[in-house]
C-alpha cells in the first residue's frame, strides 16, 4: 500500500496543473493500493476548489475505491499532534502529519508526494527505530 499526499491528488484531477503529466505517469506505474487520510482529502478538495471538474473527478475515484481513505481516531489525532509540535521547526501541517501517522500504524514507506523535501525529513517511528519514508515523486 502507498500512502497519497495531496500534491499529486490534486495534480493528477486539474489537468492544468504543473505536475498533471509526471503524476498520471507516476499513477499509472504503480501497481500497489492507494491509501490516504481525511485531512488529506480536505486539502486537496481545497486547493481543487468545490465544484470544479477536479474535484468531481477525485470524488469519483474514491468511491470507485482508487483511494482507500483512513480516519483519524483519538489516539492518531494525539499523534498527530506531537508530530507537529515535533517538527515546528521544520512546519508539519496536519495533513502530513496523519500520513506519518498512518505509515506508522500500517508499518508502512512509500509515500507519493511532490514534497519530497518534507517527506525526505520526516521519520517513522517503529518500535524504538526511526526509518525514513520511500517517496516516490
């Protein structure tokens, strides 16, 4: 499973985006399930704007299941939470501290982000190890 940033969400449903093209490609390649997270999808439904083409068209893939979607409980919230405090210096918005979350809950690595300088940053925490994230941008 790979777990989808809002970047390439939103790049691959506006055609008009920068990375539109590098993305379908990238999507087309993998071979793996898509997982991502509600704070992801509230991002991205942001930035495609409610009531565009793009959003209609990320909607249709998640309920043609091309995205599993995870919510956030308690505990994964309070998570969250730390992450951000933890990397304030470096600024951790939600979204991405959920898919950091959620690598370390599914022991996941690959993330599909254009921000491969923030997810080349983060870690994931596994036992008393760190690990860093495979992203594929």
């Amino acid at each position: 499973m790979i777990l989808t940033d809002t970047g390439p969400l939103v790049a691959l449903f506006d055609p008009a985006d920068s990375d539109h093209k590098r993305c379908a490609k990238l999507l087309a390649s993998i071979e793996e399930p898509l997982c991502t997270t509600v704070p992801v999808l509230t991002e991205a439904f942001h930035l495609l704007t409610p009531g565009s083409t793009g959003s209609q068209r990320l909607m249709d893939f998640v309920t043609e299941h091309g995205l599993q979607v995870w919510f956030l409980d308690d505990s994964a919230l309070v998570r969250a939470f730390e992450l951000m405090i933890r990397y304030a210096d470096h600024p951790m918005d939600l979204a991405d501290a959920s898919l950091v979350v959620l690598a370390e809950t599914l022991k996941l690595r690959k993330v599909f982000t254009i921000d491969r300088n923030d997810f080349s940053s983060y870690r994931i925490k596994q036992g008393h190890r760190h690990f860093p994230f495979e992203v594929l941008s």
